[in-house]
C-alpha cells in the first residue's frame, strides 16, 4: 500500500472535511455557540482528524499490520491513540465552551467518549482513502504483473535454438561449391526467415498464415539440409483467416520432429501439420534411431509457458509407437 498521501487523497479530504465544516456551522448556529467555538473548534478537529489519519496510513496500518502483522498491538496502540487523540480534542472544545476540567465525574467515561469523538472525526474520511489506497494497489499490482508477464514472454520468445544459424552456414558452404543456383535460394530463404524473426521478435502472437508463411521456408531449409530424409505435409481442413499462434511457434514444433528422428532404411519421416478450426497438430513418424543430440524439452515447455500466459491453454501431447504428434491451441483474439 502507498503510505504517502498524494494529490487525489488531498482533494478528498479537502471535500469530507469541507462539507463537514459546513454542516458543523449550522448545528453550532443552531446551539447558539460562541464566536469562538467556531473559530478554534472546526480547524482544531480537522487537524488533528488529518493527524489521525496520516499516522495510521504511513506508520500504524503498514508497520504493524502490514509489516509485523501485529494484530493485537495494532488494536491496542490504535486504541490508545484514538483515544487520546479524540480526547484531547474534548477537552479544547470544553475550554472553548467556556467549560472546566474539575467538572468531568468520571474520568473512564470521559475518555470512551474521547475514543468515540476520534472514530466519529475520522472514520469517514479514512475509510475512503483505504479503499481508494487498496484499489490502487490492486492496480499497479496487475501493472507490475502485466510488466513481467510481457517480460516472461520476451525471455521466453528469445530461447531460440542456439545451433539453428550454425547448422544452416554449414549446408550454404557446401551448396555454394556443388549448386550455386540452390544456394542463392536458400539465401533467400534464410534471410525470409531471419526478417521475419527480427521483424516478430517482440510480438507474441502471430496470423497463422504468416506462420505458414514462414513454416514454408523452414521446410525449405530442411529438405535441402537433409535431402529426402523428410517428407513435410501442410493439410488445412479450415480457412486460416483470424486465426493465431505464438509467434515462432510452428519453428519449434517442426525443430523438434526434425531434431528427435532420423530417417533409417530410405524411408523418410513424415511431418504433418495438421489445421482445423480449433488445433494446430504437428505429428510425425517416429524412428527407432536414437539421436545422439541430448534434449532438455525447454522448447516444448517455453512453447508450453507462453500459451498459459496468453490464453491460459496448454499444449497437448501425444506419444505412441509409431507416432509423436504435438497439438496447439489456435487462438482467436475477435472472441
């Protein structure tokens, strides 16, 4: 909680305080009080009402209930306080009044009165601007998470796979000697798919087309790479239009068939991607050549990550023997 009062709490308690001053000079009018009750009473118990409050906003409340949590030292001291406080306040409007101390009987009452002039002086008022100060709160709570959220999903987005410009350099030296027609295509691929990553490098969910778009020259990348070891088949089953993904996320999917299967035997593996209204699926045939590239599922769990973040989805996966298939929410932001 903010323990400063700003500018807003000011202007509240210039209105409570206001009107209260307001309705007090009629009730002293109707009394038939003294110039002078006037004149000491209505600024002496709006100071020390503005007194109350700012001890217990900025010392009470956040060292012993926030802090220490304090609860029954809290009662106590706020006890002790508001008593005092509220009592003190009496006795000027008894001198005021014209009125001595050697005429109050009994002390212990005087002083419960005291504690009932304070919360009378100040419950209003302090009530607002602790609700005003807790919705504040909330509110630059849900900033600060909303800050870190987009941070997470920053981080998240820039855990690409470290290997993935090394391993293309290696296959454009080597179509640079043996097809330099093919290797300026594949440079024109490579630096598709590197505008588009600089392009989306802090936008965290993407038209599914223009995922598409960049699967297309993934694809490419790869069946150059590898040859005929994989065979990749896009099959919409629905129109591709406001439709999203996070942004990078169909690279991961199609980095993870290729990373975790060889091909054995001349037959290569299948990679699908599969699109309906509401999943993206990618499943592969899986082959029983173990890799030897050691895999710590970070892509899988960022990609994971990153959707309960924006839509509170998960992924969901699917391992047989034969095949290895990864579905992805589509998410449709006009909903």
């Amino acid at each position: 909680m903010n323990t400063k009062l700003n500018k807003s709490d000011w202007i509240i308690l210039s209105i409570v305080y206001g009107v209260t001053i307001i309705l007090g000079c009629f009730d002293y009018y109707k009394e038939g009080n003294k110039l002078i009750e006037y004149l000491v009473d209505f600024p002496t118990s709006t100071l020390l009402s503005i007194f109350i409050i700012i001890v217990f906003i900025q010392k009470i409340i956040p060292q012993l209930l926030v802090q220490k949590k304090q609860y029954f030292l809290f009662f106590i001291v706020s006890l002790l306080f508001l008593t005092s406080v509220g009592t003190l306040d009496s006795i000027i409007g008894r001198f005021t009044a014209g009125q001595s101390l050697s005429s109050i009987k009994d002390i212990l009452s005087y002083l419960i009165g005291g504690l009932y002039n304070a919360i009378d002086m100040v419950s209003f008022a302090l009530g607002i601007l602790l609700i005003k100060k807790f919705y504040e709160g909330q509110e630059k709570l849900v900033s600060i998470q909303k800050q870190q959220k987009e941070n997470e999903l920053k981080l998240l987005r820039s855990q690409l796979d470290p290997h993935f410009l090394f391993n293309n350099l290696n296959t454009l030296d080597a179509l640079i000697d043996s097809d330099s027609q093919k290797a300026k295509e594949y440079i024109n691929r490579l630096s598709l798919i590197y505008r588009y990553l600089i392009k989306t490098k802090d936008i965290e969910v993407m038209e599914l087309s223009e995922e598409l778009n960049f699967a297309e020259n993934y694809i490419f990348l790869m069946q150059t790479r590898f040859g005929n070891d994989y065979d990749f088949i896009i099959d919409k089953k629905t129109t591709i239009e406001e439709k999203f993904i996070p942004t990078g996320a169909l690279q991961t999917l199609l980095e993870n068939a290729v990373k975790h299967n060889k091909a054995e035997n001349n037959k290569s593996i299948t990679v699908s991607i599969l699109i309906d209204e509401n999943w993206l699926k990618v499943c592969n045939t899986k082959s029983k050549i173990k890799t030897t590239i050691e895999s710590f599922g970070t892509g899988l769990q960022n990609l994971n990550s990153r959707y309960k973040y924006l839509s509170n989805q998960e992924i969901e996966i699917k391992n047989s023997d034969l095949n290895y298939s990864i579905s992805i929410p589509i998410i449709k932001l006009s909903e």
